[in-house]
C-alpha cells in the first residue's frame, strides 16, 4: 500500500523540495509513497482570491479565513487524517509519528501569517501540531519534518529494518553517542569498550550513555521514562514542563 501525503498550502511549488531528495527522493521515485499538493488560495470565493482577513477584536498580522479552508479541507480524502501545522498544537512525538507511517497517509494543512482562524478545529477533525517551541514564517517547513519522520519508516526505505530501533525516542531515552574511524582524532580516542568486540558490554554501555545523556540534556524525557527526579544546582527538585 502506497502511502498517500496531501500538502494544503498557500505555495505548493515549495514541495517536494527536499522531499524529493535522499531516502524521501528514492523512495518517491520508487512509488512508497505519493505526494500531491492543493491550493489553498483555489477555495477563495471573492474576486480577489481572498484567504486571510483582520483579526476580530484588532492585532497585527492576518488570519486565515475559515470557509476558505474547510473548502480545501473538504477536497482531500476523508481516509486519512489531517493535521495542521501550528505552534499551538500538540508537540510531535514518534510515536504519534509511528501510527501516521502504518496508515494509509496523512493530510497536512500549512499555517501562515497569524495562524488559523479557532473555528476551522470546530468545524472539521483536524489535528493541531507543532514541531517545536517557535515560530516559523509558515507550516510548510514543519510539513517537511513531519512528511520525513513519516516516510523514513515506510517498509524499505531504510536500508536495514532494525536502522531505527535505538534511535533517539524510541525507547524513550535520547540514543547513545556514536563513533566511528579513525579511532583516534585530535587526541580523542574512541571509548576502548566500543573496540573489545564484547557485545555485552557494549550493549550495556549504550544503555547507560542513552540514560545519562537523556538525565542531563532532557530531564523532561528522564521523568517520563521512570528515572529519579532531576535536582536543580540547589537540591530543588526541577519543574517539569509537561
């Protein structure tokens, strides 16, 4: 089964950009998945082609226009889910992204200006979703990330199935350090367990590297995977975030 990506976006000619290159490229190519993109600005039912308007109550900025968008919303295939970039949706994790990679596809609708106008969640199942704490000129970058993080788990676009298993996230700990040759560079030499060939040991290096890594650098995922409570310099115990 193809794995079918609708972009809804006010510049389509942006995509497949760097969809079209390395293991996402291949993997167009080869028919793994599809792209297509709408139009948002076709749905504008004014002389002006109108997509955005004032904010209700003032403000800077534009929003856009909710009857323009539930028209592009309509068009797209009511089998697979549709998403909407924005800074106020829910943080993308991979295991969300797992679930989008095993069905049929997804639908990604593309933020600009000021956002989205609040009914468009009223009115249509759509999934607000951010890909991080900022703000970008518009979702089509966040499109990109998501699409990606997708595909690379199709059957076969990876080279090895197991590629993705000790990844960042997968366990819920942020991945071991890597290395590679020459053992030694710039005086740094590559940790002697990586080169005894003791797989236990090994095994059982990465492990503990993956946990201090993600204690010290997210102390957010530590707590999440059952680690102690991450101390602050003065012995508090840090707030989390959730």
């Amino acid at each position: 089964m193809t794995f079918a990506a609708t972009v809804l976006t006010l510049y389509p000619e942006m995509f497949p950009g760097p969809l079209g290159i390395s293991l996402a490229g291949r993997a167009l190519a080869e028919g793994r998945w599809s792209l297509d993109t709408v139009q948002i600005r076709d749905f504008a039912i004014d002389r002006h082609r109108s997509v955005d308007d004032t904010p209700a109550g003032g403000g800077a900025g534009m929003v856009l226009k909710p009857d323009v968008l539930a028209a592009a919303v309509d068009s797209v295939s009511g089998d697979v889910p549709v998403l909407a970039m924005t800074p106020r949706g829910k943080p993308l994790t991979q295991a969300r992204v797992r679930e989008l990679a095993a069905g049929p596809g997804v639908a990604v609708l593309c933020g600009r200006f000021e956002g989205f106008d609040e009914r468009i969640f009223e009115g249509r199942a759509i999934e607000p979703v951010s890909i991080g704490d900022y703000v970008l000129s518009g979702g089509e970058i966040g499109a990109f990330v998501l699409l990606d993080a997708c595909i690379r788990l199709l059957p076969g676009v990876m080279g090895a199935a197991s590629s993705g298993e000790d990844e960042s996230f997968e366990t819920g700990l942020l991945e071991y350090p890597q290395y590679t040759r020459p053992v030694t560079w710039e005086g740094r030499t590559i940790p002697e367990v990586l080169r005894s060939g003791d797989h236990a040991k090994i095994d059982a290096w990465r492990k503990a590297r993956a946990e201090e890594d993600t204690r010290l650098r997210r102390p957010d995922l530590w707590e999440r995977y059952g680690g102690d409570p991450v101390l602050s310099p003065s012995g508090a115990r840090q707030k989390i975030e959730e």
